[in-house]
C-alpha cells in the first residue's frame, strides 16, 4: 500500500477511441469466447437489469474504457429489430453514466432480412433510405449511440463486394446513415476472400489502401494487430502508416483465440505494446491510430475471464488505450497489487511469470516465424498436418513445409507481401540475413540446414525453440508454486 | 429461528432413486435451460475442477438427492469416449463424499458413432460386446457408476426400433452390460413418433406396457409426470400403476419449458404433489414408484436458477423425492425460512404467493385442460395459431378448435384415451358431466356455448380464467410489493 497524501494524479487517454469489443451472439454464445457465456440476457432484458452489468460498467470505467460493441461482428439483424433496441437501450441507459457508449454490430443485408428490401446495394435509394430510417430509430431509443461496427466480405458475411461495390460504398452507406447523429462506423479491415489466389496477408491492404481519402469522415477503420488473424506473433500490419486520410483503429484480441484459450497463462501487454511500438511508413504505430479496440475475454465464469490471470489482459488492453506508453512491467505490477498482494517478493517473482508468458507460447506454438499451424476450427492446440478444405483456412498454405525447407516466402521471389511495408523495414525483412528471427519463416521459405545466429540449423533452432517455451512453462509453474505458502 | 435444543430428527427417504437430470449439451449450452449455461466445463475438466462443483454437491446433498445426470438426454456419444469418461471421472470424485452418483446420457447409436461398427441393433453379437467393453471401461473410471439414461426413438433420437427391435431388447442390451458392476439403465418413456397416427400421448403406453415384464431388473423406466410434455396441467400418466412387473421412475421438470421459462414465478410443489397423489390403477401414484427424477433448472446465473424463486423448485424436488407426504405449504415455509427471513408477516404473504403461482400460469396459459398451445420452438408466449411442420407439433392437434367448440376427444367416441385409465376414473374422465373441469378439454371436445358449473359457458368461462391468471399475478406483484420496506 502506498500512501495517499501526495497523490497528484493528471491523466488524460491519449487515444480518443476504447472500446471493448464483445463477440456475444443473441442467444448468448460467445464466438471465441472461453469465460462462459454472454453477459446479455437477451430474453431477460430490458425488464431485468441483472447487477453484473452494473459491475461490468464500474470495472470497464474504471481503466478508461468509453465503448462496447455489444454484439458479435457475426452479426444478426434481428439485433437492429426494435425488440432489441429497447433491449440495447436499457444496457445503454445503465451504461451511460459511467461513460460508456453502446455501439452494435450490423449485418450488411439487413435491409433484405429485416427490412423486407429486395438489395443491401449501398448505391440503391431504397437501402440508403432504410438505413437513415434505422438510424434515427436507434438514435430514439440511444441517444448517444455510438454507432455500427461492421465485419463485411468476410469470412462469409454479406458486404457492398455482393453487388460489385467498394467498402468505402458499404462504409459510407451507413456512415451518411449515422452523422446526423454523430454516430460512427468501425469499419473492420479483416477483409480476405478463399476466391482469391493472392497471399491473404497481403489482400486487405491490396484491397483497402487504395481507397484511402474515400471513406467519410466518421468511419473508422478497424485493423486487427497484424495482417492474418491474431497469432502468437505477428509483424505490424501494413495497413498502419498507408492510409494517412483515413481514420484508424487497432483491433487486438484479449479472447486467446490462438494462444491457448483461457487454459494457457499468456500476459498479453508486450504483444500490444510489440505492435504499438512498430515503426511504420508514417512513424510508430500508436501515432497512426485514433483508437483501440480489443475483443473481450469476459464472460460468465465465476471470475469473469477464465484464466486466474486473463483479467490483466483486459486491465492491459484499457490501460493502454488510455495510454499506450506505459511500460508491460508498469501494467503487470499495477494488476498484480490490485489483484493479489503487494507482497514485494510475489509481485517479483509474478510479474517475472507474467513477462515470460508472453513468449512461452510463440515458443511452444509457432516460433520463429511460424503461423496458423494450429488445430482446425477450434484452435487450440496444435495441427500442423491440418489440410483440406479452402486452403486459406489449412496449415500448409501457412507452413509450406516440404522436403528442402520450412516457411512462407513473402520476398519479391514469393508473394512480395514485403512490398507493402516501406524501405529500410522492407528490405532488412526481404533479406534473410537481415530478416528478424522471430519473424523468419512469416517472410522466408528456409531449408532445414539453414544455420541460425545461433550457430543451429533451423532444425535444431526449431526443437531449441519449442523446448524452451515447455521450459517457461515449467518454470512458471515452480515459480508459481513458490508462492503459495 | 427456532432453539436447536431439543430437535431429534430421524428420517429416511421414501424412494430410493432422487436424481436431478441435467439436459446440459458437451458446447455448455443447456437444452431447456433458462438460467444461463452448463455448470460443467468440459474444455477445462479433469485439471480444473471449479468451486461451484464442490459448492452444487453440497446443495444437492443437503435435499437428499443421490444421482446426478450430467448430460443431456438428446445424447452426444462422444460423452462416452476416454477423453470424456476422464473428464466425468473427476466430477464422479468430487461428488462421491456427498453421496451423489453420477449418470451419463448413452447415445444409442453409440457403437457406431465412437465404436466404428456398422450397426447399434441391440441383438447383435458385436454390439453387446461393444457396451460390455464400454461399460467396464465406464466402470474402471467411475467404480461406481450410477449408469446409463436413455432417450430412445423419441424426437429424432436412435433406438431400438431402427432395428424393429422393442424398446425392452433395447434397455436390457445396455442393462445387461452394466448389471455386473451394479449399474442401473434409465430409460425414458418419453417415446413417440409422428409417423404413428394415433393420439401422441396414448402412444408410450401402447409401446410399453405390453412390454411389463421384459425389462431387465437393473431397468429403470423413467415416465413424466403427464402423457404429454411438461404442461402446466396433465392428467397423470396412465403408465403409473399399469407395468407392476417393471420399476418405475417419476420425471418432473423443474426446469419451466412450458411455464414461462425463467422469468414468470410458478411453485411447482403443487404441480408435483398432484401427480403424486393421484390414485392409479394400482393405488397412489407415489407407491408405483422406486425414484424421481428431476430436469434441472440450475444453470451459470448468478442465482444458479433464473427466477429468484426458481430454487425453490429444486428444493421441491430434493425434498418430495426424499418425502413425498410432505404439504405444499411445508415446503413453501421451509424453503422461504431458508431463503429470505423467519419474519412471520414475509412467509405468511409469501407461501400464499407461492400457493396461488402454480394454478396462475395454467389460468393465463392453459385453462380448463388445454395443452401444448404455446408458441413453436422456444415455447414460451402463446401460439394457439401454431400449425404447419409434423402434426404433433402443432398447436392445433391439440385445441381442435373449430365453429362448434374446442377440446381433444379422448373418450371412447374419440381417440379412446381415456381407455387408458382404470375404472371408475376411465368412466369419470369420459363422462362430460363428471370430467374435472381442469382437465375438460384434454378429455373432451367441448361446444362453445356449453354451460359449466359456474353457470358460465365455456367461451366465458375460458375468458374467465384467463383473466383470473392475470389478476393472480397482479395480486402477487401487489403483494410482492408489500414485502419490500
């Protein structure tokens, strides 16, 4: 404890934007959610206002956080019905005096499933029409809604592509829809298509750069950490820097999605803080956004986020947004003393436990580079044979394991997904001498017998590496032990 | 509070088998379940055993109740694996010292599904060897294993008839399995099948009873308290009293599926005392049987049951199972002591709360012996208007309202159901004048402008009740209300 008497604390966030984002699906699943299940009570709302919400508004509050997208960017329009909206609203009017902005996930076609329209074409006046309709419907029921965010041609979700638009079409749609308002639109960047042939690291930015200075005022583009989907590591994604007239978000994922779910200890401070520090074509990565959102690992667990350590990651994820220089070692020891025990001797030894878990799974997992080489659907655990299927979705296309070597050549001889960073970074990772370690075989195809720093060949490298993140474990796990009296 | 001073308590149960069903799905979702999501986590069981376990085990075992189902009757065969039986076992550890046996849902088709043979037909040499060998396996796990529940041919479920074999050839294929190690098949008489064009609640007697006699000793046959499903009044189910040669079970569902899920307040004690009363072909129902069972309405909501007089309901269950002489009203003051307050005021207002709540939902629900009027699917809100899809699904296979009257004729002029029960009840039910009006139109299709005892027709006697449902309910908000300081 420390003492109050010359407590002097003048804080303001740096990045406008913090918002949780809640995969939290209407008949309270949670997409990749692995704390129990959704904290909406959908059918109970908006006549019983369970007292969690109350207790999830003081916490999210309390480190800075000013929004929640409530509903799964799978979206469903039935969350746009006005049955729902005056569910929303009740969550929206208990959530507001704590500063907290509602925003909901729309589903593209909702103007055909909901709106009975024959089209979801952003260019037709009948579904421009609908949607400035809903929109002041919402504003009804939320005055201060904050707006859509919007998963479109993507994985499956309908989008301005299905009728030969652009997304800054889709964005703009609803974006016209909300300024009226002041709502906005968080426009998500996760954008790839299994038709198309191109390295999917590369499609977003082929696809969204160019359309940079197209999108209104009041959308947001929400770019997830790096260019595929949340890995154990990751290089920044080139989106940040390239579209310096656009306004962007950075997506992380507190949820482990491919990190262990909420089985695995993994503090996830220097993942954010890896990226928010990377240096892009327009200066360090935190310069470059207006915001953070990050996906929820919340849930109706007993403590809320699985894993006895899974709430520093969403403590971490509001402390950062509000200020994203704070050092991991700074967010670990804060969670720890407020969670644990301001025992000098555990806040040591756990915050050591905390900074090691970040690594110990691109150790055990995907070292050196590797990724998407886990089990198929539910990702936990690890699946490097996993074939079949579209390809995009399978470990080989990540791996490209073969007789000679090991890894997803990206140079100018390969996808060229280099390309889309700017020089020197492009060249030092396009040159395998110069190419980071930990990010090798994300950028280089590399024979077995290849000799690492070192002095290891990549094999050995490999097993060297998968070795050591068992061996983090286990030191974790004495540590740990340690502790307990 | 009462001095402890003098209190000598001896009691024993009156029947031997008190065991809750869990319909809990292995994704953590609950069939039926209105009170958030499955207390079991199966991704994170054996290693994490969370406290709520050990705190269930304490609540179920202070009512007296010693078995647990944990999966869901619509079975997954895959609860039957190794991985599984592992995850079953450590539950099954923890629940031992507390005296509750675990149970788990056997899929029927099982030994195709997990055992790779070409057919589940109950008469065959592989199959018997396949449960022999899944049994011990079950039993080296869980030594004492309570055994299986089986939902066979039922729903879309797998069976024995797939093979055109009974459902006795299909129970004693798994009770001879688990005889040597003392474990007891539960097999429910929830059988139908919307291919059989008579009356769906006539059709599980007419399957089993002639069947008295085939089922194996460690056979248990699990029969609802109605011939139908659940609703909020049947009459009793005319198995009980009817298979002397065969040990039955009792099924109550706590769970509400048809009375208004978690959110509308209903005090099943009645509901349950009225079946249990009921005097069969051969004398009180309660005799006829060796257990209860009792669908679960516990579920992840903080409260563990929704509706926070829904506990109430499994207390209920824990304690008729165990006595079933006791009142109502004992079991109101018991519980409301427990729960809220000794002060006599509270549970003088409250018990008549709970008293009026169970005849409220079927006087705003279902009157004068409707049924299965409810609304398609979720089952909640009204859906008299309900037809399309298979016949016993609908809403109007049931009412049968047309311009002359409304009601289901099951006398002999009609589907002969009444044929089902003994003299002199069969004759009484068949008899418009001496039917219970409680149960008129589950007997009889009934004119419109027919006068009842009040002197009211049936048009305005059912405008009657319905709105005395709703005054009830107003009562009780009113009285509610008047117990709040």
């Amino acid at each position: 404890h420390q003492s109050l008497d010359d407590l002097h604390v003048a804080s303001s966030p740096r990045l406008k934007y913090r918002i949780l984002n809640h995969w939290d699906n209407l008949d309270g699943t949670i997409e990749r959610g692995y704390a129990g299940f959704s904290f909406w009570d959908w059918h109970k709302l908006p006549d019983y206002l369970a007292p969690r919400y109350t207790d999830y508004a003081r916490a999210v509050a309390s480190i800075g956080i000013n929004g929640a997208t409530l509903t799964n960017v799978n979206a469903n329009a039935l969350s746009l019905t006005p049955q729902y909206l005056t569910k929303a609203a009740a969550l929206a009017d208990l959530f507001r005096p704590y500063g907290i902005r509602v925003y909901l996930s729309a589903r593209f076609s909702a103007p055909i499933e909901i709106g009975g329209l024959k089209t979801a074409d952003p260019l037709d006046a009948d579904v421009i029409a609908w949607w400035q309709a809903k929109a002041a419907e919402i504003y009804r029921h939320i005055p201060d809604f904050g707006g859509f965010i919007v998963k479109a041609n993507s994985e499956g979700q309908p989008g301005p592509h299905d009728y030969h638009r652009s997304h800054s079409d889709g964005a703009n749609l609803l974006a016209n829809a909300l300024a009226p308002f002041g709502g906005m639109v968080i426009w998500r960047a996760f954008v790839y298509a299994s038709e198309n042939p191109e390295d999917r690291t590369k499609q977003a930015y082929d696809d969204l750069v160019p359309q940079d200075g197209l999108f209104a005022p009041n959308v947001l583009l929400q770019v997830k950490n790096g260019p595929l989907d949340f890995q154990p590591r990751e290089p920044y994604h080139p989106i940040f820097g390239a579209m310096p007239q656009t306004s962007l978000m950075l997506e992380v994922q507190m949820a482990q999605e491919y990190l262990g779910l909420a089985t695995h200890m993994v503090y996830m401070a220097p993942l954010f803080k890896e990226t928010l520090d990377a240096e892009t074509c327009d200066g360090p990565l935190a310069n470059t956004v207006l915001g953070m959102a990050g996906v929820a690992n919340t849930g109706s667990d007993r403590n809320w986020c699985g894993h006895p350590f899974g709430a520093a990651n969403w403590y971490t994820f509001g402390r950062l947004a509000w200020d994203y220089t704070l050092s991991s070692e700074t967010i670990a020891d804060e969670w720890l003393r407020m969670t644990f025990s301001n025992d000098a001797h555990f806040v040591q030894k756990a915050t050591g436990m905390m900074l090691t878990s970040r690594e110990a799974p691109v150790n055990y997992m995907t070292p050196l580079g590797l990724h998407h080489i886990m089990a198929r659907s539910h990702h936990y655990g690890p699946g490097p044979w996993v074939t079949g299927g579209r390809a995009d979705w399978t470990s080989l296309y990540y791996h490209q394991a073969d007789s000679e070597g090991i890894g997803f050549n990206r140079t100018p001889s390969g996808s060229n997904a280099v390309s889309q960073y700017c020089p020197p970074y492009r060249e030092q990772l396009a040159n395998l001498d110069t190419c980071p370690e930990n990010l090798l075989l994300w950028f280089h195809h590399v024979a077995w017998r290849h000799v690492l720093k070192s002095g290891r060949t990549l094999w050995e490298e490999l097993c060297f590496k998968y070795n050591e993140g068992v061996a983090q474990v286990r030191q974790m796990q004495a540590d740990w032990d340690s502790l307990v009296e």
